[in-house]
C-alpha cells in the first residue's frame, strides 16, 4: 500500500502551491496509554511536531496520553471506526486481531534489542505487519519500550517458585497468562490504567512491566522487591484507522511515512536514554525511602527462570496461536 506514495510527480503541482494550505485540514487524534514521559509518549509527540512540519498545519495531530481518550485494547475498535486515527497498542493488544504479534512478548526468546529489531525490520516483522494490514489497518512501524522487570509486595523473586500463590497483573495475553501459569502464579488481566490503583489496594501482589512504565506510575512507591529479571520485551505496533489512511491525498500519505520514519528513529533512542535514566531514579527512591529493595539476579537465578518460562512456547507452534515458524525463526535470527 505504500506504493502509491512514491515518484508520481504531479502535474498541477505549480499551481496548487499558489494555494495557501488549509489549516487542520485532516484531524489526526493519536490515542495511548501511557505517560508522555515514556518512550512511547515522547515519539508520539516528536511525531505530532514533525507530521505538522511536513504537512505544513494540513494535518493537525492531537496526542491523548493516560488513556484519557481509549484503554488499552479498546482503541482497536476505535480505530475501526475512525473515531481515533492512531494508536501503539503493544502486542498483546491485539491478541483478538492477530495473536500472533504475542510472538514479541515470549519470554526469554529474544537476546538482547538488536537482536529484536533484527527481526522486526526482517522478514517476521513484514509477515507481522502484513497480517495486522489484512485486518483492515495501516501498520505503519514497530516502535521499543523495553525489557519487562517484575515487580512484587508479599516476597523477593529470586526464582521462579517464589512467585507461587502470587497475584500478578498481566496485559490481555495468552502468552503472559501461561507465563505466570507455569510457574504456579496467579495471572489477572487488568487494563493498565487500573494497574496502580490495584496494587495500591492489594487485589493483585506484582506485576511486570518496563521500567519507564513502572516509573512514570509509580508502581514502584506501592511495591516492596523489584526484580532485575529482563524476562520479556515490551514493544508497540503503530497503527492508523485504514478509513484516515484512504481519506488523505498522496503527499499527505509521503509526509505521514516521512515522520513516522523519524519518529521510530528517535524513539529507539528514547527507549534506551528514558530505561536508563528513569531505573536511576527508582535506584534513588528505593536508597532514600527504604521501601523498595532492588533484586538483581545471578546468572544462574536468571537461568532458572529462563528454563521454568521457555517451557510454554511449544504451546504456541499452531499457527492460529503464534506459529512454529515465527518462533523458530526468531531462534534462528542471529
Ligand atoms: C501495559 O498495559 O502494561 C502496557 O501495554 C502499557 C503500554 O502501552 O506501554
């Protein structure tokens, strides 16, 4: 479908630019989940500058952060309808639309973020996007928060049977569910928005999210452990309301792959420079505050939960599910 945004030079092209641009032409609401001060946040917003920029005011962005507009998997829907023309779900967000994107939250199945961009910029990532494209959305880019941490109140994880008995918040995820499953943990799905507020009045005991999540919601002031695990990668789908996509002239299609090429370059930028900083400042609340006790694991601790987690992905090799094909290849991606 990108295609047709290049070379096509058009004829009237002298004439048209006597014309002034129309001001707020298209509306373009961006819609997510999390802080501005996130990964996510700051490319949505380096996004909104730059598709101005290029679309000089034709297209006016508006980014609603902190679910103010959509939760989690609900802006799937709105999407659909064109209500909301944005949105970077992270990948178990679309387990209803195309499971298989749950590829990316496998524990332990990717080395290290080249390794993860290596396949998402390959041929797994275009299979990915290809689907997501057949239901009826523009998949424009993968963009990175971060490796997942876990975070506890009832007792340190240092291996995986620690985590018996407890309850843990989980994205709307097979992946994750049988991830806590198999370690005899209590998975409950809750939309992220909720996440605080639940582990500040105890219905759930942990959870496992990235560092910049964890930080800008402080998640970190109502736990007790938090355990340096790496265990899984958190990353996001940017996709547009196909409807919003047909509805804007080719120029305005070239400016709105233009910046978004930009913005997935910073963002990965930001992904690293917010994990880095922001895991500092949690270092300094848990030295100043005394309630937070920060884990770091041996590599044999690190191994144990490798061993007790990996054990799911078999469960995943029906291609309605993930696909063995996806999950090998990604093993087989150096
Ligand atoms: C979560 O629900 O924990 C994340 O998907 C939030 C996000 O978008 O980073």
């Amino acid at each position: 479908f990108f295609s047709g945004c290049k070379g096509k030079e058009k004829e009237h092209k002298v004439e048209e630019k006597k014309d002034a641009p129309i001001l707020g032409e298209y509306i373009l609401k961006f819609s997510h989940v999390v802080s501005p001060n996130t990964p996510k946040g700051k490319a949505a917003s380096f996004f909104e500058k730059r598709l101005e920029e290029l679309s000089e005011g034709r297209i006016d962005v508006q980014v609603y952060p902190s679910s103010q507009l959509y939760k989690d998997n609900a802006v799937l829907k709105a999407l659909k309808l064109d209500t909301v023309q944005m949105a970077a779900p992270s990948f178990s967000k679309f387990g209803k639309i195309v499971p298989q994107l749950a590829l990316f939250d496998l524990p332990f199945l990717f080395k290290d973020m080249a390794h993860i961009h290596r396949v998402q910029d390959g041929k797994e990532g275009q299979k990915l996007k290809d689907m997501v494209n057949a239901k009826g959305y523009i998949a424009l880019a993968f963009w990175d928060n971060n490796f997942k941490q876990l975070s506890s109140s009832k007792k340190p994880l240092i291996l995986p049977e620690d985590a018996k008995g407890q309850k843990f918040r989980i994205m709307s995820s097979k992946v994750l569910e049988e991830q806590f499953n198999v370690i005899g943990a209590n998975p409950q799905m809750m939309p992220f928005s909720e996440v605080y507020s639940g582990l500040q009045q105890g219905v759930i005991d942990g959870q496992e999210n990235t560092i910049s999540n964890i930080y800008t919601k402080k998640f970190h002031e109502v736990q007790k452990y938090l355990t340096m695990t790496n265990h899984g990668y958190l990353g996001y789908l940017v996709v547009m309301s196909e409807e919003f996509w047909n509805s804007l002239p080719q120029d305005l299609q070239k400016a709105v792959v233009q910046a978004m090429k930009e913005a997935t370059a910073k963002q990965r930028e930001y992904a690293q420079e917010l994990n880095a900083k922001q895991f500092n400042l949690i270092k300094e609340y848990a030295k100043q505050s005394g309630k937070l006790e920060i884990i770091n694991l041996t590599k044999e601790q690190k191994d144990a939960w490798r061993r007790a987690v990996s054990k799911i992905y078999p469960d995943f090799y029906d291609s309605n599910k993930i696909g063995e094909d996806l999950i090998k290849g990604v093993l087989a991606t150096e």
